[in-house]
C-alpha cells in the first residue's frame, strides 16, 4: 500500500488527462476562492489602509534591507516553524497538519501529472511520501479536532459540535482519511469499498478546494502578510497604533500616571500578560 502509486491503477477506469484536468481545476478554484474572499472581506484593502496609517504613526524609516530582514523572520518564524503559537501541543499539531497537506498535496500532483500511467515506472519514495503526508495531515487534524480547538480544551463544548467555521478542518480530515482507506482498500483489491471511499475522497478533496470564499482555506495566504506587517509596525515604531508599553517602576511613568504608586505600590510587580498567565480552563 504505502509504496504503490493508488493513480496508476486508478488510470485502469479513469483517463490520465481527466485526473490533471481535475487538479487543474482545483488550483482555479482556489485562486479564484481567494480572491473573492479577498474582494468580499475587502483583506487587500485592510492592509494597505492599515500600511497607510501605521506610516502617519512611524517614528523611524524602515529601509528596503530591514523589510528583506523582516520577511525572512517571518518565514522562518511564523511561516516554516509556527513560533507564533505559545502552546507547544497546539504548534505541533499545526505543524503536522501544514506540512503533511503540502506533501499530500504536491506529491498528488507530481503522481498525477508524471506517473499516473501504467506503464510509468514510479520511485517508490513519491507513494511513501503521499501516504506519509496523508497520515501527518490526519493525526495533526484530529488531533487538533478533539484536544485542542478551544471551544473543546477551554469552553467545554463537545468536540461532535459543528459550525461553519468547522468547514476547512473537517474537510482536510475527509480527504486525508478517505484518501488512505482509498488506498488501502484498492490495494487490497475490494472493488466495491475501493470505489465508495473513492468517490468520498473526490467529494471531500472538491469540497476543500472549493469552499475557500466560505472556509478558513484563504487564511493561510493572508497570515504571512498580516505578521509582515505586525512586525515592520515594531520596527518602526508605530505599534499598530497601540499604546507604549511602559515601565510601572519608572518615577517618570508614576508621575504621568498618579494612580499606579496609589493603587500598586512605588515598586509594583511585572505580571506578564494575563493571557499566558493561566490556562482558560474555566467552563
């Protein structure tokens, strides 16, 4: 199962060409997903009205060098490690999910589009990699599903609740889990499984794919650009318009304001921030 190519045998009852034209029409779909989530939520215009502002605010330049520095931060940090997430359990489990979908996804291309027929002679490491991808992408998602997601870890809520927001997890968790008893069962030759799960598969896959105006799918292109833009607003001062963070011990910042000495003492303690300061565990 785990090195055999589940296309190749599928090209038997299905012609190459209408499996790449599928994907082809996945990719559309998802271009055009998100630029309708982009007209409808106006993101685009979000950020630059935002860039805009933030620049009236700035109290320094940031030169095009810093920017390039910034953005490889970002890449290494929020995009390739997920270090915006505190919680090492729910970073994890994203990392899991994020990284077995981009195996999924692209080694399903590169099978598809190179070594879909029978007689192609595909390297075992591409299978591997397609069902490996899969199973990341099921145990980071389900993991996610019934541990972590807040409203079932903090608010209490049943992990069978669903809401529209629910579309893009439960939608991955189909594919990957319909794409390996696809698998498994075609290996095994049980026709009639073998062609149910399948059809699950390819409504599940259309589902994710074509649901991004609808679905969280389109998030994931807009989070790199929104920490660009939190972090050059660091560097340069303006703080998403946010007030200085201040000192409590410093005579200055008493004398500005008379009633942190009243209420806390000349010598107040640094508490953090109250949000890692617990868990919110309390439903």
């Amino acid at each position: 199962m785990f090195t055999s190519n589940p296309f190749s045998e599928l090209s038997a009852s299905i012609p190459v060409i209408v499996m790449q034209a599928y994907i082809i029409l996945m990719v559309l779909l998802v271009i055009g997903g998100t630029v309708l989530d982009m007209i409808h939520k106006k993101s685009a215009q979000y950020f630059f009205e935002n860039a805009q502002k933030a620049k009236k605010s700035a109290k320094r330049s940031v030169g095009a060098g810093e920017k390039a520095s910034i953005a490889v931060q970002v890449l290494v940090n929020e995009v390739l490690t997920s270090g915006e997430f505190c919680n090492v359990k729910r970073r994890l489990s994203h990392l899991l999910t994020m990284y077995g979908f981009i195996i999924f996804v692209v080694t399903t291309a590169i099978l598809i589009f190179g070594y879909a027929t029978p007689e192609a002679s595909t390297p075992t490491i591409l299978p591997l990699l397609w069902h490996i991808g899969a199973l990341m992408l099921a145990v980071g998602g389900y993991w996610f599903w019934f541990a972590i997601r807040v409203d079932v870890s903090a608010e209490g809520l049943p992990w069978y609740r669903v809401e529209r927001a629910d579309l893009f997890i439960l939608s991955l968790l189909a594919t990957s889990t319909f794409g390996l008893i696809w698998s498994f069962t075609q290996s095994q030759g049980i026709t009639g499984w073998s062609t149910l799960f399948f059809v699950l598969f390819i409504i599940s896959s259309t589902t994710l794919f074509g649901s991004v105006l609808w679905s969280k799918f389109a998030h994931m292109f807009f989070k790199p650009a929104a920490a660009f833009q939190k972090r050059v607003t660091r560097a340069d001062g303006s703080k998403e318009n946010l007030p200085p963070d201040y000192d409590l011990t410093d005579p200055a910042v008493q004398a500005k304001f008379p009633d942190i000495p009243e209420y806390m003492g000349k010598n107040p303690a640094y508490m953090g921030h109250g949000i890692k300061r617990e868990s919110p565990n309390h439903y």
